[in-house]
C-alpha cells in the first residue's frame, strides 16, 4: 500500500487479527491511557529524543483524539440503544467489556428508579448481556476490568468466546446488538452483518460504532498523520510491537466510508438506517432497525 503495509490476503485476515489481539490484548489499557493523555507513564521510562518528539507531537494532537478514545462516544453509543431491565442484548466484539458495562450501568440505574415506584412489576425478568469475542485473551481483559468493578459475579454479564461471522445464539433472541470498533477486522463484513439480523427480535436495534472517515480539510492531513506515523511509533515504543498497531491504522483506511456502509447495513434487512460522525468522522455510529 502507499504506506508500505504489506497486503493482508483476505483468508489471511482472521489469522493476523487474532494475532494482532493477542499481541495488543496485554497493552491495550496501556495504550488507551497514553493515546488519552496518560502520558506520564512514557516520561518515566523512556526520555529519549524520538520520544520527546513523538510525545510534542502527540500532544498536539491527542486533545482531538481525547474525544476518540474517551467514554464519550460509547455514552452516545448505549444512548442511542435505550437498554431496559430484562433486555437481552448481544455485545459483539466486545472484548474489552467498555460497551457491556455502560449497558449494564444505564439498566441498573432505571432499575433503581423502577423500584421505588410500587406500581411497577416490570423487573422481574433478568437483564442478559452477552459480550461475544473471537479472542480469547481479549476477553480476559473484559473479566478482569468486571472483577475490579466488583461484577465479577454479576449473572447478567455473559463471557462468550465466539466468530462476528457465525454466532452462537439463536435467531430473533436479541433486543439489541452492539459492535464498537470490531467490524473493520473481521473478514466478510456482510456475513457479520447478516448474522446481527437473524439474532436480532423484530425491533432490534443494531448500533455500530467504528473509526472511520475524515474528510475535512486540514484536519484529515493531521489525523493522516497522526495515525499513520505517530500511533505505529507509539506501538513500538509503548508495545514493542509496531506491526501490529499499524495493521490497526491500515485497517480504519480500508474499511468502508461512511454511506457506503450504511448501504451494506440497509442490504443485510434492516430498516431506518442513518448514521453519525463524531469528531468530524474520526468515529461514526450507525445504526438500524429490524422491523
Ligand atoms: N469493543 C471493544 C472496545 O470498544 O473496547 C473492543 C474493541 S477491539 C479494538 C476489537 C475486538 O474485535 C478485539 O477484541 C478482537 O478480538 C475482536 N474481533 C476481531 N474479529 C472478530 C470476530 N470475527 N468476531 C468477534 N470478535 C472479533
């Protein structure tokens, strides 16, 4: 590719992703840190001279991706779902377990409403939250962040290790479907798309957040670099693994632009398909109906 990036041969792709997850699954807090401004862990070990250049310049620019790699948009994300007590909601990709927390967050706290209404008889169904990942190390991550929070035993957190492309779970099970930064690594996105819609109840909601395109002048040069110079260095300086982190940037440049996707959502069924970009298209969350 025109950033020297070798080709990934689309049978080879599921195999560098697992690989590139195992790679990054142990730094992958660490990263998120720095790339959000934990920068001070980098000044403790490593003050050389590339490295006080990369961090000038990645502060300058983590004040945009501040918003990229902060809550904020897995907050718009899981509010665009409108997640209810007794949902069964599928989190694909998930991992990390950032997306199945929020969910399970925002039904506790309408729980907590709920019961101090005595009318209300509407909890007695439990909430599910399947969080479905291909990697098994990454998940480690998710149960690992759910024993710090303390939902270590948590029945309503559900761990399951399994394909985008082949779910597990059985047709029109699911009241909602998220994937936040997994679709651009699976290899058939249709497959993944198509999948979402079978597992979804009529009145689903599919919700995809995923980096994305930018297209604004300027700022589409910044992120450019940014990502295709600045985060690989940082992979290996942070990680000790620059390959894997530039897999992830080339990933984001190749995955769909933002209508062209919306267009393959609306072919796999589903209805009312829009979308939104956050930070000028850094991130987009699309979304659908099964009607
Ligand atoms: N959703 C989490 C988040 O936002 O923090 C994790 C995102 S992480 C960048 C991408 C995840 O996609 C990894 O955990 C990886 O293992 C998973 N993944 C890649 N291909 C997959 C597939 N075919 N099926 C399920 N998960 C997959």
């Amino acid at each position: 590719t025109s950033f020297g990036f070798k080709e990934v041969r689309e049978e080879e792709k599921s195999q560098m992703v697992g690989k590139v997850f195992s790679n990054v699954a142990s730094n992958y807090d660490l990263m998120n840190d720095f790339m959000s401004g934990g920068l001070h862990r980098l000044w403790k070990d490593r003050l050389d001279f590339v490295c006080i250049f990369v961090l000038i310049i990645s502060l300058l620019s983590s004040c945009c991706f501040l918003y990229f790699t902060s809550s904020a948009q897995f907050i718009r994300l899981v509010s665009k779902l409108s997640p209810f007590p007794g949902m069964k909601h599928l989190d694909v990709a998930g991992g990390t377990g950032d997306v199945a927390f929020r969910i399970l967050e925002s039904v506790n706290s309408i729980k907590r409403r709920a019961l101090q209404d005595p009318l209300n008889d509407d909890l007695q169904e439990e909430t599910r939250i399947y969080v479905c990942d291909i990697n098994p190390n990454m998940l480690d991550v998710g149960k690992n962040r759910a024993l710090e929070k303390g939902l270590g035993e948590d029945k309503s957190l559900v761990w399951v290790q399994g394909d985008a492309e082949a779910l597990s779970f059985e047709d029109n099970s699911m009241d909602g479907y998220t994937i936040a930064f997994g679709i651009r690594n699976v290899t058939h996105i249709e497959k993944v798309l198509s999948e979402a819609y079978r597992v979804l109840k009529r009145g689903g909601r599919f919700l995809c957040l995923e980096l994305s395109h930018v297209d604004i002048p300027v700022f589409k040069e910044l992120y450019d670099f940014y990502s295709f110079s600045v985060i690989p260095r940082l992979g290996e300086i942070v990680a000790g693994d620059r390959e894997s982190y530039q897999y992830l940037v080339e990933s984001i440049r190749r995955f769909p632009p933002q209508e062209k996707f919306a267009s393959m959502i609306a072919d796999a069924g589903f209805q009312k398909v829009e979308y939104e970009n956050l930070v000028g298209g850094v991130v987009a969350i699309h979304s659908g109906l099964k009607i």
